[in-house]
C-alpha cells in the first residue's frame, strides 16, 4: 500500500497535510503521535470513511488508486481497520454481522459463502486465536461490550476477514496486560509474509510484542520522522517535544 502526499480534511476543516507512507509485503509499521496529530484519520481516510474528503494526493492498494472506492470495497479488497472506538449496533446480532462480513470478502475473492452451520465451525477456530467465548456472538453487535472486549471483537472481525493490510487503531489502549499479550500474540499469528500490518499506539509496550520494521512519528497531519523501534525508545524518553525539536533543528 501506498499513501502519496495526502491531504485531506472533514467539515471544511484540514487534518492531513502531506503523508507519505509505503508499506511492503510481511512488513509491521507502527504509528505513534500527540493526541489529534491526525493518526485516527488517516486510517479512517485510508479505509474510505465517508465524511472525509481527500483534497489531494493518493491511496494506492496493489497497484491501483483506491481514492474514490467506496468503503465495503476496500473491505472486500482485503483493507482492514480495527477502530480506536469501535460502534456498538444495537439490533444486530455479532454473529450475522461476522457472517455477512466474511461472505461479502469471500464473494470478492470468489469462494463460496459460507451457511450457518460452516460459518460456525470456522469462526470457533478463529474465536481460539483470540481466546473469545462464543457467548460474544450471540449479543448484538459490540452493544455492552466492556471496552477490552471490543478490542478483542475487532481482533475476532481481523481473524476471519484474512486482511491483506490491517491498521490497528489503539487496539492496545483500555486492554488489561493478559488481554493485551493474547491481543498481540493473535495478531502475531495472524501475520503472515504475505500481509502487513500499521499499529497506531501510544505504548512501546506493544511493539515489545509485535515488533515493527518501521516506527513513524505523525505530528500536525504529517508524518515528520520515520525510524526503528528506537524512536519508540526515544519517544518513551523524552516525550514527542524532544523529537520534534530535534526535526526543527535540520530545517
Ligand atoms: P489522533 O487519532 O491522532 O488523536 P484524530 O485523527 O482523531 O487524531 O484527530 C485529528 C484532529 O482532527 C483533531 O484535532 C480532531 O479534533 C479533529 N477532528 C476530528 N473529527 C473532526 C470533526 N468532525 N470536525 C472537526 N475536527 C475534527
Ligand atoms: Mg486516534
């Protein structure tokens, strides 16, 4: 995937301006930044959230601009974002919702759909990476969900889309540390070489875990530096200030 000079706003209001990211095959890219740096919407941006304008620059997916894709398409292509708040949808049941969701990837990548019965038995494989119990599928959709066990129903919706790209929005932020070590070794697992994976987080504790090849720094809707897990380091030092004076000092 890649992201090329993206500038983009919501409600006449500039949020991006400028990012510039690559990401390979089998590679993990952490993202860190301030609260408000513009981290949530770049990945809503990239994932084709509907209030968000791009005013320039482009998203490419496999070679192709994914700009004017609307979000399910994105979805089906195999882009995945685990949301930083994730939607509790009263009415609708966890399990048709994974159902549906799982099908409507699978018609992409033309394999059959799956019925009840198939559905259940390959998300009871899934529901073991991430340690769930079933009783999560019967109640709707996130509706009373602690907020750990939203974090983990994303991580389940991870599991049984087979994303190709999947940005990970604070999924670590509210965890308890036993969630957060399943949370990371489901993750782990579910990487393959032939996915990647962007993890926005605040903690290096994460990265302990999953550990990235790149670490970027996002500072007023820019991705000002990029570097190794030692930035992360630096960054639990010295806080975001340090790192931002010292990108002043080459201008
Ligand atoms: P981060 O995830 O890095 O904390 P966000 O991407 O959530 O940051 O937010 C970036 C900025 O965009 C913040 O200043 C936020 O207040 C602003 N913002 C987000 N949504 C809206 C909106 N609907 N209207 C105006 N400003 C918004
Ligand atoms: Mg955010």
């Amino acid at each position: 995937m890649e992201v090329n000079d993206l500038h983009a706003s919501i409600e006449a209001k500039k949020i991006l301006n400028g990012v510039n990211l690559k990401i390979r095959e089998g590679e993990v890219h952490a993202i860190m930044g301030r609260n408000g740096s513009g981290k949530s919407t770049l990945s809503k941006v990239i994932a084709g959230h509907p209030l968000y304008t791009i005013n320039s620059g482009e998203i490419s997916f496999q070679g192709k601009a994914i700009n004017n894709l609307e979000p399910e398409e994105r979805a089906a292509m195999g882009i995945f974002l685990g949301f930083q708040y994730p939607v509790e949808v009263p009415g609708v049941s966890n399990s048709e919702f994974l159902r549906a969701a799982t099908n409507a990837r699978r018609k992409y990548l033309k394999k059959e759909e799956l019925d009840t019965f198939e559905f259940d038995e390959f998300v009871t494989t899934c529901l073991e990476v991430i340690q769930m119990n079933s009783s999560f599928l019967e109640r709707n959709l996130n509706e009373g969900f602690s907020g750990g066990e939203k974090k983990r129903n994303e991580i389940l919706q991870m599991a049984i889309l087979e994303p190709i790209v999947s940005i990970l929005d604070e999924t670590d932020s509210g965890l308890d540390i036993d969630s957060l070590r399943i949370v990371s070794q489901a993750i782990n697992k579910l990487s393959t070489k032939k996915t990647s994976t962007i993890l926005i987080t605040h903690y290096k504790r994460l990265l302990d875990e999953i550990k990235p090849d790149f670490v970027h720094i996002m500072n007023e809707g820019k991705i000002i530096k990029t570097g190794t897990i030692d930035l992360a380091i630096e960054l639990e030092k010295g806080g975001f200030k340090r790192i931002q004076d010292s990108q002043q000092d080459k201008k």
